[in-house]
C-alpha cells in the first residue's frame, strides 16, 4: 500500500469551499448519464489538489445497472496507475441516479468507503450534487443546476 494522500484531498473540514465543478466537467457528467440511461452511468474524477478538470467515462459493471452501479475494475487500476506516473488525480467518482434525486441513495451511503473522495452524483432532471465522503459520512458541497 502507498501512503495515504490525505493531506492534499479535498477536506471540508478546514472550512475551505471545495468542489465547485466546471461547466465542461458537468456537462461530460450530463453527456454520459443521457447516453446511458435508462441505466445507471458511472466514471472517475480527475485533477489536482480540489480540482476536478475532467469527468471520465467507465463501464458500469454491476449486475443490476439500472439501479445499481460498479465502476470497471481496471478502470480504476489504470486510473490509479497513470497517477503515480505523474498523471492527474483520482479525485473521487461519478455516476446518475436515471430516476432519482441528486444524492446518495441508501445504497450509496451502504457502499460509501468514507475514503474522502468527491461522489458527484447527476439526478433524473440533470441536476449535479457533489458529496465529500469523509468519515463521518456524506456532506454535500454544492448542487449544479440542471441545464448548465
Ligand atoms: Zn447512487
């Protein structure tokens, strides 16, 4: 195992506001949930530090995709990889809710590794809630609007 990169993730707990995403990110988040509903997308958030600078795209493997979802081992084997070559962080993760709301659902929160990751999670109406998975669980950090 390597060491934990704590220190540089993203953390509400300094008060700091963190999160924010870019219109280019939301709308890559927006592209792949329409493309895969009425199943479940799902992906990896990259960047530095507290920027996410792109949302990318992974195979939902989970045996019940439309309410469900399991990103693509070796989709966060590379991602995790190309890190430590000097690649762009993994942030945290993605994935739609095609008939729900923009937040953890009971299944999320069951799953949750409480790492502190960023979840964003994109709503039936296009909305984008971020979410700190800190230990204590779930906060929210911002909701993005649904057309953007
Ligand atoms: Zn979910």
């Amino acid at each position: 195992m390597r060491p934990s990169r704590e220190k540089s993730s993203p953390s509400t707990s300094s008060g700091r506001a963190v999160g924010e995403l870019s219109d280019t990110v939301a709308q890559q988040i927006r592209d792949h949930a329409q493309l895969s509903a009425p199943l479940e997308c799902c992906g990896l958030l990259l960047g530095e530090g507290s920027t996410i600078t792109e949302a990318r795209p992974a195979r939902n493997v989970h045996l019940s995709p439309q309410t469900h979802f399991e990103i693509e081992p070796q989709a966060l084997i590379d991602a995790h990889r190309a890190e430590r070559a000097g690649g762009p962080q993994v942030l945290g993760y993605y994935h739609s809710h095609p008939r729900g709301p923009a937040e953890p659902s009971a299944t999320d929160r069951a799953m949750a590794a409480r790492d502190g990751r960023i979840w964003a999670i994109v709503g039936h109406n296009g909305a984008i809630g971020l979410w700190y998975d800190g230990k204590h669980g779930f906060e929210a950090l911002s909701t993005t609007a649904p057309s953007g």
